[in-house]
C-alpha cells in the first residue's frame, strides 16, 4: 500500500490551498529606502552606484565598458515583443537598508514583514540550508547554516562575495557570460547588484537546497541581480530561486545574470520558480560551463511576468559531461513566454536531455526556443529533447522554435514536439465520474507537467502546484 | 427508493448523422437489461448520449432519470446523482494517478453535497481503495501509475469496474466490457460488477456482442439494436437465439440493409 500512501501525503498537503497573486504577493511595502537612483541610466548612475558599494576600480572599468555595449546594442527583435521597454523610466538602483545582515531581527521590519508574509524564514527553519533574500537591489539577508560554513563552503550575496573573496569573483566573473554576451548581459554587468556568490569546496555536498528569494517592491524598479555559483570537484548544490512582485500597471524591469561552473565530478541543480507579477519584463541570461563528468540541471518553471525571455544553457566542455534542462511555462491572459534551453557539446561522449512543457490560455502566448549545438570533433554525443505544449483555449498560442546544428559525427540526436488541446475526451472521462468540469480540467493541467513537477523537491512540488492552480484560475495578476 | 431511467423516443445525432431514431426503454435499479446489436447500430451512442458526451446531440424524445430531465444535466451531474458508464476504450490521463482521481471522484461527491466538506481522509480512503482493489485482483501498483496509460486492455476493463465500485451508481451501462478480455478477466469483470449489483440494488444496462458475459451477468431482458431503435425485446432466451442465428433474421424482418 506504499503506493496509495505516497500519492495521498502530497496531495493531502495541496488540498484546500486556495489564494490569490494578489493578496499572497501582490501587496507593496510604502518606499522608505536608504538610497534611490534616479529614474534612467547613464554613466553617473554608474559611478554612484560603484562607489556607494566601494568596488575596486577593476568592476566599475567593467560596468562602464558593458554600458558603452548595452547603448549600442540594438533590443533583439528576433523574440517575444520588447518594443514597448522604457528604458529611460527605470530606477536602476535602490538601495532599501544601509546593510544587509545574517538575523532576520537586524533587517528593518517592513522588509521583515514581506518576506514573512513570503514565508522565506519559515521554509528556512524547515528545509534549507540556507537563505539569501534581496530587496529591490540588495541582498537584505544572507544565512547559510553553520556546518556547512565550517566545511568551507561559501554562500553570500554577490556585493558580499566581492567584498570578501575579490581574487576568486575576479578570476570567474563574466567569464562564462561576457559582458558582451547580449544587449541585456551588458545592461546586467553595467548596473547589477546583489545576486548569490557560491563556492562549494570539493567533495563537499550539500543536502538541503540553498534559497535566494528576489523581491521587486517599488514601481518602475529594475532589479539586476548577479549570481556566480562555482561547484569545485566532486562537490553538489542545488540552489532554489524564487521571486515575486507587486502588480503595478506601469512595467518593470528584472534583468539578472547567472553564471554556474561545474568542476569534474561535480553537480549542480538550478531551480527556479518564477512568478513575477504581470507588468515585469523578465529577460535572464543563465549559463552553465561542465567539466569532465560533470552534471548540471537546469530546473526552470516560468508561470508569472509580462514577457520573458529566458534560454538557460549548458555548456558540456570535458568528456563525460551531461547537461539537463527541464523546463515549463505557463502563460496566461497578456503574457508572453519565451522560454526554452540550450544545449552545446564541446567534448566527445557528453549527454544532454532537454525537456519542455508549455500551457497557454485565455489568449497567452508560450514558446519554446531551444539550440542543440555538436561542435566538431565532441563525438558519440547524445542528445534528447522533447517539448509538449498543451493549449487550454483557441484563443490561445504555442509556437516551437527547435534549432539544431551539428558538426561532428557519430551523434545520437532525438527531437519530438506535440501540442495538445485540453482532450475532450478525457476532460469527459473525468466528468463522467462525477468531477466538475473546473476541477477536470485542473487535474489535465496538473498531469501534463507532473513528470517535471516530480523532479523538484517536495516543498517546491506543492509549491509549483499551487501556482498552477492559481494560474488555472486566472487570479494571477 | 427503486430508481428508473426511462428512455422515451430518443433521437441523437453525430454532427449532422442521426444515429438514433427513437429509443424507448425503461430500466429499474435491480434489473439487468443487455442490449445486442451488430456493430454501427447506435449501441455505444446510446451510452454515450445517456452520459452526456459532448459530441452526442440529442435532437430529440426525452430521458427521465429518477424524476429529472437527464439531458438537462451535465456529465458530472449525472455522475453524482447515479448514473455510471462503464467505457469501452477509456481515455488515458497522463500524470494523473489511479489513486488521486478515485480520491477525488469521492471528494467530488461529497463537495458537491456540502462545499465545506475536506473529502475522505486518507486512512479511510486507503483501506477503500485497498478493499475494492483485491476484490477486483488488481495489484496495489496501479494506485500509483497514471489513469489508464499503458494499461492493456484488460486492466482497463477491471479499473472501469474498479471505478464503478468506488462511485457506487445506481444505474450502471457497461459498454461491450468484455471486449478484449479473456476468459479469466471477463469472470473477474464480471463478478465484481454482480458483487454491486447484489449488494446495491444496482440496474444494469450491457452492452454487447456476444452471448458470452451474458453466461456471468444473467439478464432479465434482452433488446436488440438495428439501425438506430430497440427491434426486439424479450427474455435470455433471445440471446441465444442471436448466438445461434445471428442478426440476418432480424434484418429481413425489420427490412434494414446491413450498410444502413
């Protein structure tokens, strides 16, 4: 009976949950913020921003050189619509408190508040191993626990990172996404703040997730954030992110850069629970270098935001190396996602596998984007990808845009895509045993992303499924 | 109270066809009708329209079922309130669970009674799940394995009669259940359905080909279907008069091509 048993603890814990974006994450803390930009950007912004944090000179020559290569970059126009950014409306830079602080008690209380109502300190007792939390442009809280500490491993916000491991960001930083890597990496190295620093000494594994939760208050704000994760040889870490904002009419900006490095036996997962609110523009770029047999997951689930553009990659550089990708969207009324995932073979005998579900409905748009790249000579390389969408209403759109390039021999590549519309025979099956049509159709949905929903760890899995139910019932944003 | 579903002079189409032209049929909770016919003579859109599928139109005649118009009512609603089908090719659900879709047809029951209600608790939900499961020799697997995927024909089947016994119907249509079984699942099938018929009071309506489940579900009548109405009525022993006789009989009789 084990079987029935496990079933049932997971959806005992889902059941009867029932909120809305609004009141759950929708709320807004009045502005009492120790240092605010002003609206826009230019080269003085910059140079405030950098001596506020009194950087050495080495990361403000960067900032500034990715400027000069954000200005003169063109916005892509190959993805989702990105005409409507206002560039010039964004605060770039706010800074909520003086210092950020490893006791919940030390933070100012309305930032307190917010991530209680977040339930960030609770999750924390429960199951992490520890927590970042960053308010608009900083990292307000940081808490890793203590006997992790002691086996050396590092989790800092990034700001922090700098401060106390300078040679080790210095030698990683924009390695992996070089400033002019695109117009929005360039945007992130000019003006980014806070973000995770993370170094896990070899052999070292970390058993319980380590948190970052990302929180836009204020209208018009860009948030930047930077994370640099270096999983040393044989070491493991998966790092959980979260992030939610107040529904505003005016949009906002989040543009983050994450760059991971997986040493040789290592592995990493990445999980991310995105559930912006519906009027920011989310546009991420996520890299992952692997070594020699190592292993990095990308773990994505899209469900907020206006628009998001957002191709987590993995790059597989020494023998023996996977890398995994598993992604959904869900994409409602006004939104558009445009999500997906990059895989590229460098050395021979490396795996990769890319999953993508997609739900559209009440008129949203989702899209997958993905690249499977074999370079020459990285042979008997395995790839698979598959990408399903499901289309909850005709209204709605799924559009699928595989790019394939290989230039080696001896490689094993698999490519399926479906799109589906909400079966109407199963939605009557299950009505026919007497579920309502609402509840039907939520139960479709559910099992459509459930082979990818039961890769993240519990707590996320309710999580996610909660979300879901939200989106289901239109009440996000 | 015994419960009827009355049938009167029903018509319904796929799309523009009519497919049928004005049954008549009267089934009471504890009688077992089964209902013959060759392929393509209206038996599964019968069952289908009874169940509501979207798909079906009833254009028109009327069906009451316990003193309410049936077609009135929405496929949920006609579940809850008593009326089962059995399907012949049941739709599979990927990523939904045996376990967490019985649940919630239980749930669905008792939510739609009182909105308040939290559903079956879980003890008491595992030792009903595991009760009816080894009534029907289903292995305990199956609560965790997605609804229908994968599953061959026969374990379709007996989680159809699984689901019947958790919904307890009134009023049960078992559309050609023993197709694709063998003789051994077909006695299985067949004894759980008797099971709820005995303890339950349950009506019957089988649907099928043959004579052959008809030895381990004895009905009280039988009607044969051509072309769209009910040709014949009597007792089982119509039934074997089909088996030995076929259909063609009745074709000349009634005048109706075998390409109708």
């Amino acid at each position: 009976m084990a079987d029935i048993e496990r079933e049932l603890t997971e959806e005992e814990v889902v059941a009867g949950v029932n909120a809305d974006y609004a009141t759950k994450y929708g709320f807004s803390d009045v502005e009492d913020y120790f240092f605010k930009a002003k609206r826009g950007l230019d080269a003085g912004v910059i140079r405030a921003m950098s001596l506020s944090k009194n950087e050495p000179e080495w990361m403000l020559d960067i900032r500034l050189k990715a400027y000069e290569h954000f200005l003169s970059r063109p916005v892509p126009t190959w993805g989702a619509d990105l005409g409507e950014i206002d560039f010039d409306e964004i605060y770039y830079y706010i800074k909520p408190s003086e210092r950020e602080g490893d006791n919940w008690d030390d933070i100012p209380s309305y930032i307190k508040d917010t991530f209680n109502k977040l339930g960030i300190p609770d999750a924390e007792q429960k199951y992490l191993s520890g927590v970042a939390a960053q308010y608009e442009s900083e990292v307000v809280y940081h808490n890793i626990k203590k006997d992790l500490e002691e086996k050396g491993v590092v989790f800092l916000g990034m700001d922090e990172g700098l401060r106390q491991y300078p040679d080790m960001v210095k030698e990683y930083f924009g390695t992996i996404i070089p400033f002019n890597d695109n117009k929005f990496a360039a945007l992130n190295t000019a003006v980014w703040s806070g973000g995770s620093f993370i170094y896990v000494p070899p052999g070292v594994h970390v058993e319980m997730p380590l948190q970052a939760y990302f929180r836009i208050n204020a209208k018009n704000a860009g948030q930047f954030e930077r994370t640099l994760i270096i999983v040393d040889e044989g070491a493991y870490v998966h790092y959980v992110e979260g992030c939610t904002a107040p529904i505003y009419s005016s949009d906002s900006l989040h543009s983050a850069v994450v760059e991971v490095l997986v040493r040789k036996g290592a592995r990493c997962r990445y999980t991310t629970i995105q559930n912006w609110s519906n009027n920011v523009y989310n546009l991420v770029t996520k890299r992952a270098v692997a070594e020699e047999n190592a292993t990095m997951e990308w773990v994505d689930g899209n469900l907020g935001s206006k628009i998001t553009m957002k191709y987590p990659a993995v790059y597989m550089v020494g023998e023996g190396a996977h890398g995994e990708i598993l992604s959904i969207a869900f994409a409602g009324k006004g939104q558009h996602l445009d999500a997906g995932g990059k895989v590229v073979h460098v050395a021979p005998n490396t795996t990769s596998r890319i999953i993508s579900k997609s739900i559209s409905k009440g008129g949203g748009r989702a899209s997958y984007r993905g690249l499977l790249k074999v370079e020459k000579n990285a042979e008997n390389c395995k790839s698979n990808v598959v990408c399903d969408a499901l289309l909850l209403d005709p209204e709605s759109r799924s559009d699928t845009y595989p790019y394939i390039e290989i230039d080696a021999e001896d490689v094993t590549v698999g490519h399926e895509a479906s799109v589906s519309k909400v079966g109407e025979e199963q939605l009557f099956y299950l009505m026919s045993r007497g579920i309502p049509e609402d509840m039907a159709t939520s139960m479709i949905v559910n099992g459509f992303i459930e082979p990818l929903v039961k890769e993240l760890p519990m707590e996320y899995a309710i999580e996610m499924n909660r979300l879901i139910q939200l989106q289901m019932e239109g009440s996000i944003g | 109270m015994t419960i009827a579903l009355e049938i009167k002079n029903l018509h319904a189409s796929i799309g523009e066809q009519p497919i049928l032209k004005g049954i008549n049929l009267l089934i009471k909770q504890g009688e077992i009708h089964a209902l013959m016919g060759p392929n393509g003579s209206g038996k599964s859109t019968l069952a289908y329209t009874l169940a509501g599928h979207p798909a079906y139109d009833p254009t028109a005649g009327q069906v009451i079922y316990d003193g309410q118009d049936l077609l009135e009512m929405e496929p949920d609603e006609r579940s809850r309130a008593g009326l089962f089908l059995a399907f012949q090719y049941p739709a599979a659900v990927p990523g939904v669970t045996l376990a967490k879709f019985l649940r919630q047809t239980i749930n669905s029951r008792r939510q739609a009674e009182n909105p308040e209600d939290s559903g079956i608790s879980i003890p008491a939900f595992r030792r009903l799940l595991k009760e009816k499961m080894d009534m029907l020799g289903i292995d305990h697997k199956f609560a965790g394995r997605y609804l229908n995927e994968g599953f061959s024909g026969g374990e379709k089947k007996r989680v159809e009669i699984l689901q019947m016994a958790t919904v307890e119907p009134k009023i049960a249509i078992m559309d050609e259940t023993d197709s694709g079984l063998d003789i051994d699942a077909l006695r299985v099938v067949s004894e759980g359905a008797m099971r709820l018929y005995r303890e339950m009071n349950m009506g019957m309506l089988v649907i099928t080909h043959y004579q052959r489940i008809l030895n381990y579900i004895q009905p009280d009548y039988i009607h044969i279907m051509l072309d769209g109405r009910i040709v014949e009525s009597g007792g089982p022993d119509l039934a074997l008069k089909l088996e030995e006789e076929g259909y063609d009989w009745l074709r000349e009789k009634y005048g109706i091509t075998e390409t109708a």
